[in-house]
C-alpha cells in the first residue's frame, strides 16, 4: 500500500481507488489517531456530499470508527464548511467529510477535520497512514459495551444555516439572487440560508438524483447561470460547487465574477471599515495580476502562496491575517470559518452590495481582470519538475518575462497531480498572450516527453 493522502484528503474513482475497504481502513485508523489522547468515548461527526457512492463509503467509514470504540454522528448531506464549523458547535472530537468537491460523479474523497475544524496537518496524515499499513494489528478491538455506535443527527443544516445568518448584520430585501446549487451539498442550506436573510432566490440545479452533481453545472460550469440570469433579469448570480466551499459570482449581464474579484471587492470594504486584518488579503501566486494592481492602488498588502487554499490558511493562521482564498472561488472568511465557505462567501458578497448601494456589475469595476492564457504541456511525469534546468525552456522563459514586464507576467507551475506542466501568461493583449502561452506550452511539450 502506498500513500494515500493527497493534497486535500483521500481521492479516487469510488469503488476502483477509493474502495470500502480502503473508507474502513481510514475510518478505523482515523478515529484511532485522532481520539486516542481522549479519556471520554469519543464522538466524530460524519457529513457527505450527494453522490451516489457516498452511502456506500459511509457505511464502511462508520463501521471502523465504531470498531474502536467511539461514537458516529451522521450529519446526512451537509457543505463541507458545515463539518468545519459543527465540529467545534457540536464538541465533537474530529469530523469527517466524504466528497470529491467540484469533481466528476464518479469520483470521491474523504478528508478529516481535527476539533477545532482544521484540516489534519501532514505528520497527522502520516501517523494515520502507518497505522492503516504497518501498525493495523495494533490498533485496538473493544468489545461489548465498548464497541462504537452510530447515531443520525437530524439537525446539521437547520444549525448550519443558523450560524452563517450570524455572519451578516443586516437583511438581504431587495436583493433578486439566481443560485447554482450544483446539485450538490448546498441544495438545502444554500437556499433555506439566503430566503431567511430576505434575499428574492431564485435556483437552479437544486435537485440531486445522486448522479447529476457538478454534471453541467456549479462553478465549474457557469454558462447555464449566466443564461438565466439574464433571462430572469436578476440582480446577480452565485454559483457553488459540488460541497460548497467554493463561491462564484455572474453579474446582471451574465459575466463572471471570479474569486478575484470576489476578494477585491470583500477585502476593499473590509479594510475601509477597520476589519481587515493587518490590511492584507492572502491570495495565490494564480491571482490575477490586476488584483495587486487594485491592492497598490487601494492601499492593500495582496500576499501570495502556493495554489492551495491550505497554503492560504497556513499564511492567515502564521501571520495573524483573517481573509484570502483563491481565484476558483475558494475564500477563506477566518473571522467565521476554518475553511473555505461558500455560503458565507455570498452572504458577505450580498451584504456588502445592500449596504453600499451598489450592483455587483459596479462593484467589481474596482478590479481590471487581466487576460489570462493557460495552456497544459503535456510531459513525461519524471520530468515534470525539470523545466529550468533545460537552458533552452528557461531562455524562452526569460525572454517572454521580459517581454511583458510591467504590464503582464509569465507563470510555469507543474501539476501536483498529473503528468502536466501548466503555462500561464497574463497581458493585454488576448490573443498575443494565448499565442506566446501555445508556443511555449508546445516547446516544452517537444523537451520534455
């Protein structure tokens, strides 16, 4: 058995990669690591998103908490922030979420929170791998009245959508809102939450059928939004992805609002009313050039991180910093949550436009987006990483560097996840910049396959 943890949690094709007994293994060495220090039964809450195999890997996940002797409390379909933020409402010892975000139906993933709703750090990660390989017979089998059992929480959302209500100080009226539910685990809070408020809400794939999450729709898909926004002449539209802790925005006429400008717009008001931690918002080395742009010009320290929203938290939590995210929409409001939170995202997003006066197609004029090129290089996965040491890929870099300094940049980054160099070029110009991002793409692609 190799390593199983990712960059966020455990993924794979359910039932191929992640199997039931792969979800076993990891809901018994999990509840171990995590709840051993405990001299209580310790309980762990469970949530999920709507695909089809999340039952499935439920089953199998609760039945190796229980073997160790503690509690399971299935919080049913519930956004991922939900787990997050009810770990700490419900004492809970560690929470677990079974999703594969803003992935295909045929993909899943389990990732842990510990109690104070972080994610797990990597020696925490790593500990929880040896036991489910070499320290498996370890791991001790309580019997009796000690076993573990399961209990079915019927309360998560209506405690969920309480709490993010909480983060805004003012009612919504007036507001006419399209959401894109992804006919994932937003479908009842998202909308319960933005009703309550006052907003007008309108909703669109809000009916998951266990197979039809993220398919056509979502963040990740945002035309058909955009569509019916505009024919439905709303205020504007959000946008979720499959767990919900991704926000993005289109605005009256269909355009989309990205997280970057979903930070500029957040972060300028936050700093103009004294909220914004040490006037600095944490963004990713992905980010539009034109949100530094607005941060020089607005007085704001824009930091950048590697891509991650775990690297974001990791900067906000290091330097006492409480806002950042990433241009996918992945925003971190660390005043209200450990993690990025979709919901909360809109509801700050709605509550600044009420309280300014103002639409989101005027709002986001406080950002130029730059044109963005990206192009994969297809490579030899051993070879990903070699990009610099070729003198002939590193020439071309610098002179495209110099070419567009001043007024664009050029990015390289290889895929932590697949056999793929990433070439991104932002400028002025469109079509320059998707020409100059092909051919470099293409001479990697030559040097290094």
């Amino acid at each position: 058995m190799g390593k199983f943890f990712g960059t966020d949690g455990v993924r794979g094709v359910a039932n191929v990669e992640l199997t039931p007994e792969l979800a076993y293994r990891l809901g018994r060495a999990g509840a171990f690591v995590l709840t051993k220090q405990t001299n209580h039964t310790a309980k762990i809450i469970v949530g999920m998103d709507t695909r089809i195999s999340g039952d499935m890997l439920e089953s199998s996940l609760i039945a190796g908490i229980c073997s160790v002797g503690a509690k399971a409390i299935s919080l049913g379909v519930v956004p991922t922030p939900a787990v997050a933020h009810l770990v700490r409402e419900y004492g809970a010892d560690a929470g677990i979420v079974i999703s594969a975000s803003h992935n295909p139906v045929q993909d899943n993933g389990i990732k842990f929170f510990n109690s104070q709703g972080f994610k797990l750090r990597d020696e925490i990660e790593n500990e929880i791998e040896k036991y489910m390989t070499d320290l498996w017979e370890s791991i001790p089998r309580p019997t009796g009245d000690r076993v573990g059992s399961k209990v079915i929480c019927e309360s998560a959302i209506d405690d969920y959508v309480k709490f993010v209500k909480t983060t805004t100080d003012i009612k919504l009226d007036g507001i006419k809102v399209a959401i894109d539910c992804a006919n994932g685990a937003t479908y009842q809070a998202a909308p319960l939450a933005l009703s309550e408020l006052g907003a007008d809400v309108y909703t669109i794939f809000r009916e998951p059928d266990g197979t039809n999450i993220n398919k056509d729709c979502g963040s990740t898909h945002i035309g058909n939004l955009s569509k019916f926004v505009v024919e439905n002449n709303c205020d504007l539209g959000i946008a979720f992805d499959g767990d919900g802790d991704r926000c993005l925005a289109v605005d009256s006429k269909g355009n989309l609002v990205d997280g970057d400008v979903i930070m500029a717009i957040c972060g300028n008001y936050m700093k103009e009313n004294g909220t914004l931690k040490n006037d600095t918002i944490v963004a990713t080395v992905m980010s539009n050039l034109g949100l530094f742009i607005m941060g020089k010009e607005k007085g704001i320290k824009i930091e950048k991180t590697g891509v991650g929203d775990r690297y974001v938290l990791e900067h906000i939590l290091e330097n006492g910093d409480n806002f950042g995210g990433e241009q996918s929409g992945h925003i971190i409001f660390f005043d209200y949550n450990t993690t990025g939170d979709g919901i909360v995202t809109a509801i700050q997003l709605l509550s600044i436009l009420k309280k300014t006066g103002k639409t989101l197609d005027e709002a986001k004029t406080i950002m130029e987006v730059l044109p963005q090129a990206l192009v994969n290089a297809r490579v030899d996965n051993s070879l990903k990483k070699d990009y610099l040491k070729n003198e002939t890929i590193k020439s071309e870099i610098e002179k495209l560097e110099a070419k567009f300094s001043g007024e664009g940049r050029v990015l390289i980054r290889p895929s932590g996840t697949e056999p793929i160099v990433r070439v991104m070029i932002e400028g002025r110009n469109q079509k320059e910049i998707q020409q100059e991002a092909e051919r470099l793409a293409k001479l990697i692609e030559g040097l290094l396959s």
